[in-house]
C-alpha cells in the first residue's frame, strides 16, 4: 500500500491517470460533499472511474483508493486536519480488515511519545495488539489495532485490554476520538455551560486563538488578555510589582497571579495563564529557554505546572499553547 497527500506543485491525480492509462472523471459523490460545503470549484471531484471514494467533509479535495491485485494506492489530501480525519475514518478501518485485524481504536494524550509507547509495549506481551503513535508539539494521537475479536474469550481479553491502556494512559489521555484539544475543551465548555478567560504573555494570543476557532465560541469565551509586558500584568491583571521583581515574570507565582486577576475583571468559570521564555535568547534573569509556567482553575483553586520544553521559538510556543489547553480540559473534567 502507498498512501500520498497530494501537496506537490504538480498534478497528482493527473499523474496517477496518465500512469494508470486512465482518465478523470467527475466522481458524482465527491461532487455531492462539495456542494454541500458551499464550494463552486468541482475539480477536487475528479478521479479515475474505477477510484473508490474517499469522502473529505473538510474540504474540496476528494481522496480515493485504486486496487491493482496486491497493491493499493491511497489519495488523500494535504491539509493536516483533512488527512487525519480520513485517515481515521477510512483507511486505518480500511487496513485494519485488510490485515486482518478485528478493531481499530484511537486515543488522543498530551506528553512524551516515549511515556506512552513504554506503557503500551508493557502491555502488548500481554495482549494482542499494534500501535502507532503520531507526535506534534506534545499533542499525540495513538491508534492500536486488535487481532479479530471473534468468540467470547476474545471479546473479553479485548475488553481488558482497553480497560488496562486506558488506565495505564489517564494522566495523559483527553478523549477516545479524533477531536483536537481546543474542540475537546470546547465541547467540555459547552456542555458545562462554563465560560473560560484567559491570559497569556509568552503564548502571545495563541490559547485564545485556538478556542475560538470553534463556532459559538462567544458564548463559552469570556476574554483574552495578552498581557506581554510587567506594566501590562501589573495594571491590567493585578500581578504584584514586588513579586515581577523579585522572582520574575517567568514564575509560578506570577502563573497565578496572572490567572487569579482574570476574576477581579469578569466572571468566569474557568481561568488559564501562561508565563515563559521561548528564547531563542534569555531574558538575563537566568531562567532557562523552554521554561514555561501555565495556572488553571476555578474559584474554588488554581494549580500551576511548570515546563521545561525544547526546540526553537515556535516549537516551545506551540508545546506551551497545547499543554495549556490539555491541563484545561483536565480542569473542567474535574468540575
């Protein structure tokens, strides 16, 4: 099997007909899911006539499959959200019949790759399973694949071994679908009925901008404070000057300051702050770069985490904008 994202400069489909000896045809279905996304350019819908559709409710571009005895290749395409989503949908489920294996499961967790593949590799002696992990800025999605659960006894070793990997992934696990953290701490929001505010300094807007992007976001999204400078933190979220002297802005003091201010102007269920340095240079107070402190809580209390991240500027961003929305969604669950 090959399976290509069709990112390149050049044509793929055009390439796959003209090495196939085929032409492109306008898939009727894949012409249906177009329409129906408000879209007026139909060319995502063509494929060759003998292409199995691949359906993307994201977009315009329609993957397929085309069998040749042993082979099988796979069009999908390049946007990350689209490609997971059919991965997910269509050809992990897709593989996992052709080789034979009886279920497919995904599990999304924020932490270390390395945690969770020791974790699962204790547990495959034990029962009957393969798994792929996919790592980006701490955000990991696990697929375990299971030999067919036909008959009971299997059914029932099946069954212990989810029970096993989901206790052995709690402290890391946020959901059991393809839901990223901000739709994951979106829906937890909604169904909650809880607003969340939130401040940030080195994460510049980025935790706002993800929770937002999820439609009817106003209703659970009670503000965002970019509060980058001391004065900023000072005046507008009530930080203690004498503390952004004395142990510095990069604290888990001033993690909790910056939370427990967003009470003083609003009312939400909800606050979250991030403080850190994401380099590439130091701030000469001697924190080191990837050191990132992230406050979450209620009313009732806040908790704050700290981080040391690796990687350039945008790298420690991006891990310290998931880690704050994954510790969020811990939160809420606990509310």
């Amino acid at each position: 099997m090959l399976i290509v994202a069709d990112g390149a400069e050049f044509d793929l489909k055009e390439t796959v007909a003209e090495f196939s000896g085929t032409t492109l045809i306008e898939n009727e279905n894949a012409r249906n899911i177009v329409e129906r996304g408000g879209r007026a350019d139909f060319s995502g819908a063509l494929m060759p006539p003998e292409a199995t559709l691949i359906p993307n409710e994201k977009g315009a571009y329609q993957g397929f499959t085309l069998e040749e005895r042993d082979f099988t290749l796979v069009i999908l395409p390049s946007g990350q959200d689209e490609f997971f989503t059919a991965c997910k949908k269509y050809v992990l489920p897709y593989l996992a019949e052709k080789t034979a294996k009886g279920k497919c499961l995904l599990f999304k967790c924020f932490g270390k790759s390395a945690e969770i593949e020791a974790i699962l590799n204790g547990l495959k002696d034990k029962f009957s399973f393969d798994f792929n992990i996919k790592e980006r800025a701490g955000d990991l999605s696990i697929s375990v694949f299971f030999d067919s659960a036909a008959g009971l006894g299997k059914d029932i070793e099946y069954r212990a071994a989810i029970r096993e990997i989901v206790f052995g992934l709690k402290d890391m696990l946020y959901s059991d679908t393809d839901a990223t953290l901000s739709e994951t701490l979106f829906t937890l929001l909604k169904l909650g009925g809880k607003k969340i505010s939130v401040a940030e300094s080195f994460t510049g807007g980025m935790v706002a901008t993800e929770i937002i992007k999820n439609s009817g976001a106003s209703e659970y999204f009670n503000e965002g404070v970019v509060a980058y400078g001391n004065e900023s933190k000072i005046k507008r979220l009530f930080v203690s000057e004498k503390d952004l002297n004395e142990v510095g802005a990069v604290s888990a003091k001033v993690a909790y300051q910056m939370a427990a201010g967003l009470f003083k102007s609003g009312n939400p269920d909800v606050v979250l702050a991030t403080t850190g340095l994401a380099g590439p240079n130091g701030d000469g107070t001697g924190v080191p770069v990837g050191r990132c402190y992230i406050a979450v809580g209620t009313k009732r209390g806040i908790h704050t985490y700290k981080f040391d991240f690796t990687g350039d500027r945008e790298e420690i961003t991006e891990q310290g904008v998931n880690a704050a929305l994954f510790y969020a969604v811990k939160t809420i669950k606990n509310l």
